[in-house]
C-alpha cells in the first residue's frame, strides 16, 4: 500500500466516523448488518472519490464494513481475480456486505459462472446463499442450459430446513421459475404453497411479499398488464 492510499483511507475511515447513525445502527444490528453510515451518504463519498481498485483493495482489508461498502462502490469490479472474489465472500459476512458484492462487482465480473457453479455447491450456507442468489439471477436473465427442475428438485428437499440467508435465495430461485417460466409456474407455485416458506413474512404495504405464491402472481399479473 502506497503512503498516499494508507493516508487516504485513514482519512476516510475518519469521514466515516463522524457519519454514524446510532438509530440506524441499532436498526441494522437487528438484521444482523452493523454498517453505521446512512447508504445514502456513503455513495456520495463513493462519488466523489470516483473509482481506484487500489484504494479498493486497502478499504476491504481494513475489516470494517463501512469501509467495506465504500470499497465495492470504488471498485473496479473486472479486475478482481475469481480467487479474490471468492475470499471476498467467505471474509463478508454481512448480508449488506454479501449483496452488494453480488450485486455489484461479481455480477459484473468475468468469473460470474464460475463462482455460480462453485459457490452453489458449497458446504458453508452462506456461501451458497451466495451461488443461489446468482442462479435466480440467471433463471431470470440467461436461463439457457440451466436444469430447472433439478432445481424445483432442490428447493422442494431442502428450502423448509435451510438457514434463513440460504433460504431466502433459494425461494428467490423458486419465484423465478414461476415468474419466468410458464410451463413450470404450477409445480413452483404448488411447492411454495405446500412448503409455507415466507408466508409470513411482514411485508410493507405496497410492496410484494417474499412467498412465492403471492410473488409468482404479482409478477405474472404485471406481466400480462392486469
């Protein structure tokens, strides 16, 4: 790390520190994230620190998930190694953390497969929290060659017992079929109807519910513009 980048962050770690919300700390806290910047704020610093994998790279080694954040928005996110994405994940362990990495630098990245593929079979629930979320984005954007009943298969054995993070993207992956796929809408609307996953989930007025019977519908219902 050069003289300038360690100074650098040093004075960005200090930024941040003065942007802390106690009220939306103890907010994140109860969804397991401890990120105390409003997100808000943290993109304007992003904005005006523009992009440098450098700066990247010493922000994310620093631990803090602030920082962290700040790190994925500066980023440059083809230039990181299938490797170092992969260790990116296994050291994120915040949901925040977890989505804008996915979100916003592996989604991007040319070893997107490749992790898919990896992470999906991964022992460690939140890693493969991570390879499901990134095959529900694919079963709605580029579902070619993809097995989706042996997915339907899956969800089916596994979603009612998994940990919540798994869980949560594996419905994901179980609403998309049904959104996307009109052939296999009734088995992914019977399984999310039998399974009951989510379907108590507090759910914001105006917005769609996470069950994946009454998300499949919604969405479908947009689609034919009823």
């Amino acid at each position: 790390m050069t003289d300038t980048i360690a100074t650098t962050v040093d004075a960005l770690l200090a930024e941040l520190g003065t942007m802390t919300d106690a009220k939306m700390q103890a907010v994140n806290e109860r969804h397991g994230d401890d990120h105390t910047v409003n997100l808000t704020k943290l993109r304007g610093v992003a904005k005006r620190v523009g992009a440098n994998q450098e700066l990247a790279h010493a922000l994310w080694a620093t631990g803090d998930t602030d920082a962290r954040l700040l790190a994925l928005l500066v980023c440059r996110p083809k230039a990181f190694s299938e490797d170092e994405l992969d260790t990116m994940m296994r050291e994120g362990r915040r949901p925040k953390i977890q989505d804008w990495l996915i979100n916003y630098v592996v989604k991007k990245s040319p070893h997107v497969e490749a992790l898919r593929t990896a992470w999906f079979e991964d022992a460690d629930p939140w890693i493969a929290a991570a390879g499901w979320a990134l095959t529900a984005d694919r079963v709605a954007k580029r579902p070619d060659g993809l097995d989706k009943d042996a997915l339907l298969d899956q969800v089916e054995r596994e979603m009612k017992a998994a940990p919540s993070r798994l869980q949560w993207e594996m419905n994901s992956t179980l609403a998309q079929i049904g959104i996307t796929d009109a052939p296999r809408r009734p088995r992914a609307l019977e399984i999310g109807e039998r399974l009951e996953v989510l379907k108590d989930y507090p759910t914001p007025p105006n917005c769609t519910s996470p069950y994946a019977p009454l998300w499949i519908a919604e969405m479908v219902r947009r689609q034919q513009g009823a």
